[in-house]
C-alpha cells in the first residue's frame, strides 16, 4: 500500500514536471522549484516511514500523504488551465510563413495577411556591334554607341496581401527604376466576378505586360509590349468565371487561372509605352478605356494538352486633345528596341488630335513543357504635325515566341518550378529551358510623309529574332542568357540620305532572386 | 362514414406536398456560457419539436460553451453565433460596443431585460461539511480552500465576485477598503482559478481540490446529480447575488444566414410555459410568476445583491476587472 501511494506520488510529480510546456517556461519556474520542494519533502517522509515503526508511522503519515497527493492535484490542474489559456491565447496569434513565396503573415482566421516580396536582377549587355544607330552618310556604320555594361535593371520589396478576407492590395516600389513606385493599388474582391481594382497598375492590354516581370522567357518584352502602357492610374472592374462545376479562384486585377475573365479599365490615359508622370497626374480630362477577355477554353476538358490555352483580346480607346504638344499621352508615341531598350522610333514632336485604339488579339498554349505565347496589336493614333495637318497613323507589332524546358517540368505562364533544385552535391542540377522569339514593329509610313518625322533617326522598320537559355537554379533564383539580333529598315543616315540603322546583335545575361 | 370525394383528397395531397416542398432545414448556433449545457441540449430538442409542429421547418441548434467572457470574445472574433445566451449583460453588450453585431437597445427586445431566468450562486461543499462552511465570511478563514473560476474569463466567477463583495461592504459599513481586503483573503484561499465554470467543477470534483466550489445554482445541484448526493453537499449562503443571464439574436450574423426569424423564436420560447418549465427542471430561477411559485421550494429565499446597486456591469467592469483594476490589485497569481 506504501509503495503504491509513493509510486503514485511519484508519478504524479513525474507528470507534472513533464507536462510542462516549453512556451510556459517562465511560469513554470516557479511550479517546478515548489514540486521540488515537494519531493524534498516526500523523500524526508520515506525515510521517516523506513526508520520508524509501521503501524504508528502509517497512521501519522496518512493526513501528510493526503496534504501531498493535494498539492501535486492542485499543481496538475494549474497546469492544464495555464495550458488551456496558452493555448486559447496561441489560437489568436497570427501564422508567420517563410518560404519560396515570400514572407506571409497571416491572422488566424485567414482573413487577414500580409507578404512581403522582393526581386532583384542583376543584367549583364554586351554589344556585339555597338554603333549606338549612327551610320556615316556611306553607310559605315560608326564605332560610337553602347558601351558593354552590368545593369541594377530591378529592386523590388513589395508588400501584398489582404483584409477582411476580400481587401486585396499590392505596394510595390523598385528602387532601381526611375518609376519608383511601380505598382500600389487596392482590389475589393466583393464577389469572384465583380472586383474593383484602384489605383496604379498594369492596364489590361498586351498579354506579354500583363505576365509577372520575373517570370518571363526573356530578359526584355518583345515589340508588341511597348505599344501598351507600362501602367496607368485609374479604376477597373474584373471578374473571374468558373467552368460550371467548379469554382473561380480569385486571380487579381488580371487573371490567369480562371476559364473566363474579363477586365473594363477607365484610365488617365498613358500613351503607347507611357506611364503616369512623377505625381502620377494626368494634364487633360478625356480617359483611356480598356477591356480585355481571356479564357481557358479547355480548362476541364480532361485534354490535359490544351488545358492550357488561353485566347483572348484587348482593346483601347481613348481621345486625347493635344492642349500643349509633349504632355503624357498628349503626343504621338515612342518606342525602343527590344533588349537594347534604345529609342528607335519618337512621335513626341507630333500632337495627338483624337481618337487613339488599339487592339490585341493574344494567346499562349502551355503543353507540360512546351510553351508558347503570341500577340499582335495596332496602336491607331489620330495625330497633328502642324495647322491642318492632321493625320492618321497605324503603328503595329506582332510576336511569338516557343519555349521548351529540356528537364521536363512544366513551362507555365507563371514560369517554371525545378522539380529537383541545384545541388551539385547531390547530382541535381535544377531546370533548364530554352526559348525563341520572333517579333516585328512596323511604324505608319503617314508618320514620315506628313507627320514630317525624319526618317534618318525614326526607324520605319524593325525584326527582331532571340533565343534565350533560362537557368532555374530554384524556383527562385534565375540565370538568364539571350541573344538578340535586331534588323532596322531606316533610322539612320542623314540628310536625304537615309540608310538602315545599324543591326543590333547583343548578349544579355540575367542573374534574378524573386520571392 | 363520410365520404371523402377525389377533390378533397388531392387538395390535402397538394397541401402536403407543398408543405414538405416548402419545408426547410435551419441551423443554429448558440453561443453560451459553461454551465447550460445540459438545460440547452434538452431546450434545443423541445423547441425543435415546437417549430417543426409550427412551421414544417427542422431546426438544429448547435451549441458552444466556455467561461462567459471567453465566449463574447470568440463572437467578435469572428464565431458566427445566431444566438448568443451568455452570463452577464456587459460581455454581450460588448458585441454592440466593438462590433456594432446587435443593436444598442438588445436588452429591451424581450422581458425582464432580456433575461429569462435568474439565478444565484451558492457552494458546494464536501460531504459532511467537514470545514464547516456556511457563508462567506467562512470563506476567508485560513486553511480554506476554494474552488471558483477567473473573473477576467468566465461570467459566473464575476457573480461570484459581486456577491462577495456585496456581503463584503454590507458587513464593513461600506467600507471599500474592508471589502478588497475581504476579496484579497478569498482569492488568496483559491488555488487555482479556472477559466469557466464548468472547469471549476472538474477541478472540485473531479481533482478533488479544494474544500468548497463557488458556483452557480443550477451547477450545483447539477454536482449533486451527476457525482452524487452522498459525496457533496450544497450549502446556500444567507446571502448572495442576483444573476441575470441575458439572451439575444446577433442580428448581423443572423441577417447574414438568414435566421433572424427563428433565431427571436428560438429565444422568445425560453419564456413560454414550457420553456420556463424546463428552466425550473434545470435549477434556474423562471420569471414566470406561476411558474416559479410552483418550482419555489427548490429554491430556497435568500438575500441578493443586484449589480444595479454598484452602478451596473459597465462601471462594475471597469473599475473591477478592467486592466489594472482592484481585482488586477488583489490578487497575484
């Protein structure tokens, strides 16, 4: 009976002590030194008990085990309701993640969350024949122009995420652009196919904008790109549309995983390539509409090759009234080459006098590791070069592009994730993926003849071909290598003698952490 | 034998069938405070009974329980309670201060302050007396354990509290010093202090510490039945408190899941005759008269205290158990 009340006691403090949960340590100090206390005390009464007669021992240790066995129930129990409280209070406390998406905190009930982002490129160019677009009069190319570089291109920390569960947001400065504030908007996702975005942000246009900075194929969008916006300041109503049966997802602003999606964007108007001044102020009050929709024609359709096919087409219009010639969306256009990003074509001495649409039929075709994605667009502005002068000029471009991930993972229009990551050590070496793009600018020859552009610095054509080698060390971290080879028809020369800008032929590397 | 034409029949057969079309199946969830389990799990049967015979309708009542406070809590942070029946007025008051989930004016939608029943808190000693308690005043003896949950988190531990400080003040003049003293010794005797009722009764019953529960009336009797009359002894103290528990919709969230209708049925039922039977069943204290004239031998008369004497839960909260308030001062864990 004594050594079944002992073992008890025993167990019992052995309970108590080991039922201590590490984040009650602090509290638990105390408990601890008072259960020690405790079998100090029971030691001394064990060894009374071997010394001293049975009978007369047993019934004088009785009200003292009792007064033990008490304490030790009353400790147990202090622990179960400081558990229970740690516990109640730890339910309140919000979830840090940390991983290959970011930083994600997140209250309790997930209607809460906040994720911080970043991205940095680190670029190398290297100018194959840098002639800088200038041609002497016999047409020898110059050797001026562009000088072999590294390149800060991005660095981005951004924050996202959202409240009240349906209070979507996104504040992204880079702070190695001259935009330093790309990307800071709200989006009330009141239903999945009725949210409002507000604020700055990419418009609904070219397909290749619209895809994630670090996600694409190529160190530089291609031509069909830079007769979009880069981003405008306004307000948009998107939805997203499920395949019955299933239900949306909700995608953001401009949305990629959904059968059908649609935006309607009412814009300041920032001009083909443009983008909202320093103070994101726009100088006239007529707006920029766009629409775009986009589906997944085959998303369920259990052919698993063409669940990824989207198709879809995006439009502008807008009426700009050119007060002061040279305002933001108030001029005529300008646009660089591809992966050079020099100026090769500039309508800004030329004032935009009406209507200005476009249009974009796009699509991309994902197929496990085969990938594709193409584009047009014509960018019509109505344009004035001086008194009765008026015109109008349609400027257009067109691109494909292939991409093909030779370690078999899927190509995603969101990139590609190695299945196993670099680590030479264990023989595994990440994801490779290789690509080639064709893409083309044609400019309006109306630009020339009565805009009045010269031909010898405004390009009246451009091709361009790439092909790039993408190296996904880790979901997260890229190498990049293009080459890029860019024929001009124009651009150069002087005078009336008007010769080819001289071909671009450049090396670009990328090294790219985004999380 | 009456003759029952093919007309009659098929309007009967149409009545039915649309009757069953029409019919539909309601969930509910009450959120309420430790100690009603027992008399909800039996009152969810009897009004669903109720409402099926009234409209067609099924309703299901779930229920969710814990230390009063804990529990208003929980409904601002997002627990979607049709209803909400908890211990004292100031928690659920809360859901209108911080949330604006009912209206200001709660407490005058139904009866007697929208409370249906009252009760008291007694204690619950063990078999035999041996401490011999039988007030308050024995509570602060040295040597005396006792067993009553944390204010800051249940309800009925904050009754508790207004009786002892009521009994405190009545027998020092009023003197509020005196009657923090009072407290100071009491919560001094508490070993432990759970976070509802329902978790005091275990840690007095089940872990057997602790000389005397201080708890509500019903839970009392409840030890009794549950563990046995011939282990413990419910001992009723000359003087005491009047606890209301309060009822009501959260109107926000009932309007959400479209229950508003039931959800005031379900709680206006607690004042029918049947429902203030059951009430009575459960040692609650019914507000209605007949009834509680035929249930008055259960519950023995006794001095109250009412919370309206200290100004009302608002101010008794804050100057009490807000942060740094008197209980923050007199009791140290």
């Amino acid at each position: 009976m004594k050594l079944f009340k002992q073992s008890t006691l025993a167990s019992g403090i052995a309970l108590a002590l080991f039922s201590i949960p590490a984040a009650q340590a602090a509290n638990s100090d105390a408990l601890e030194q008072r259960i020690r206390e405790l079998e100090a005390r029971l030691e001394k009464f064990e060894k009374a008990t071997a010394v001293a007669p049975a009978p007369a021992t047993t019934a004088q240790a009785a009200p003292e085990v009792e007064k033990l066995k008490t304490k030790i129930n009353t400790l147990e129990r202090k622990f179960e309701v400081e558990k229970e409280v740690n516990e109640a209070n730890a339910l309140k406390l919000p979830k840090f993640d940390a991983g290959p998406d970011g930083f994600r905190i997140t209250s309790q009930d997930g209607k809460h969350q906040v994720r911080i982002r970043g991205a940095v490129q680190g670029d190398g160019r290297f100018y194959a024949e840098d002639h800088g677009g200038a041609r002497t009069a016999g047409g020898t190319a110059t050797s001026s122009g562009l000088p072999d570089q590294f390149q800060l291109k991005q660095a981005r920390v951004w924050l996202e995420g959202k409240f009240f569960d349906n209070i979507y947001f996104k504040i992204m400065p880079d702070f190695a652009a001259s935009d330093l504030l790309p990307d800071a908007y709200l989006d009330y996702a009141y239903q999945s196919f009725a949210s409002l975005s507000v604020g700055k942000q990419k418009t609904p246009l070219s397909l290749e904008r619209l895809q994630g900075d670090a996600d694409g194929m190529f160190l530089e969008r291609a031509a069909p790109t830079y007769l979009a916006s880069n981003r405008d300041v306004g307000i948009m109503l998107h939805g997203e549309f499920a395949k019955p049966g299933y239900k949306a997802e909700y995608g953001g602003p401009v949305d990629f995983k959904n059968f059908i999606s649609y935006q309607l964007g009412v814009f300041n108007g920032a001009g083909d390539n443009g983008k909202p001044g320093a103070d994101g102020q726009t100088k006239f009050d007529d707006k920029e509409f766009d629409g775009r929709i986009w589906a997944h024609p085959f998303q369920h359709s259990g052919y698993d090759w063409l669940e990824g096919l989207g198709l879809g087409i995006a439009g502008s219009w807008a009426h700009p009234n050119a007060g002061t010639i040279g305002t933001n969306g108030l001029s005529g256009p300008s646009y660089p080459s591809n992966i050079s990003q020099q100026t090769i074509f500039n309508a800004s001495s030329l004032g935009a006098q009406g209507t200005h649409i476009r249009i974009y039929p796009q699509a991309y075709w994902y197929a496990g590791p085969f990938g594709f994605m193409g584009e047009y667009v014509l960018s019509q502005y109505h344009l004035n070069a001086a008194a009765n002068k008026n015109f109008t000029a349609n400027n257009s471009a067109w691109q494909t592009q292939f991409s093909y991930v030779l370690t078999g993972e899927d190509a995603t229009f969101q990139g590609v994730k190695p299945i196993r990551n670099f680590n030479p050590s264990e023989g595994t070496w990440g994801a490779l993926q290789l690509g080639i793009r064709f893409s083309h600018l044609d400019i309006d020859p109306t630009n020339f003849s009565i805009g009045g552009l010269s031909k010898t610095t405004n390009i009246r054509q451009s091709a361009a071909w790439a092909v790039g080698l993408n190296w996904f060390l880790t979901q997260n971290a890229i190498v990049r290598a293009d080459y890029e080879e860019t024929d001009f028809t124009g651009g150069a020369g002087s005078g009336v003698n008007v010769w080819d800008r001289p071909k671009e032929k450049i090396f670009g590397t990328r090294f790219q952490l985004a999380f | 034998m009456r003759k029952y034409s093919f007309k009659s029949f098929a309007v009967a057969a149409l009545v039915a069938v649309t009757t069953l079309a029409n019919a539909a199946e309601i969930n509910l969830l009450n959120v309420s405070y430790d100690p009603t389990r027992e008399f909800y799990k039996e009152y969810n049967e009897v009004f669903a009974k109720y409402w099926k015979e009234k409209t067609g309708d099924t309703v299901t009542v779930k229920q969710s329980h814990g230390g009063g406070g804990k529990q208003a809590r929980a409904v601002l942070d997002g627990l979607e309670a049709d209803v909400v029946t908890l211990a004292i007025s100031y928690d659920i008051h809360q859901l209108y201060t911080k949330r604006k989930l009912i209206p200001e004016n709660w407490q005058s939608q139904l009866p007697n302050n929208s409370s249906p029943y009252t009760s008291t808190m007694v204690f619950v000693v063990r078999k035999g007396n041996p401490k011999n308690i039988k007030d308050w005043s024995d509570l602060v003896k040295p040597g005396i354990s006792i067993v009553t949950p944390n204010p800051k988190t249940s309800g009925g531990a904050r009754w508790n509290y207004v009786a002892a400080w009521g009994y405190a003040l009545k027998h020092n003049g009023n003197n509020e010093e005196a009657a923090k003293d009072f407290l100071k010794k009491l919560f001094k005797n508490a070993p432990v202090l759970d976070t509802g009722a329902r978790g005091a009764t275990t840690t007095f019953v089940e872990r057997e510490i602790g000389d005397v529960l201080i708890t509500w009336e019903n839970e009392a009797h409840l030890v009794l039945k549950e563990f046995g009359a011939d282990k413990f002894e419910v001992v009723v103290p000359p003087f005491s408190v009047l606890a209301e528990p309060p009822v009501t919709v959260v109107e926000d969230v009932a309007r959400k899941h479209g229950t508003e209708e039931v959800a005031g049925a379900y709680l206006k039922y607690l004042y029918s005759k049947e429902g203030q039977e059951l009430i009575a069943k459960h040692y609650y204290r019914p507000s209605d008269k007949e009834v509680a004239a035929k249930y008055a031998k259960q519950f023995p008369a006794l001095e109250l205290v009412t919370i309206a004497q200290f100004g009302g839960w608002d101010e008794f909260q804050n100057k009490h158990f807000a942060d740094g308030g008197v209980f923050d001062k007199i009791y140290q864990p």
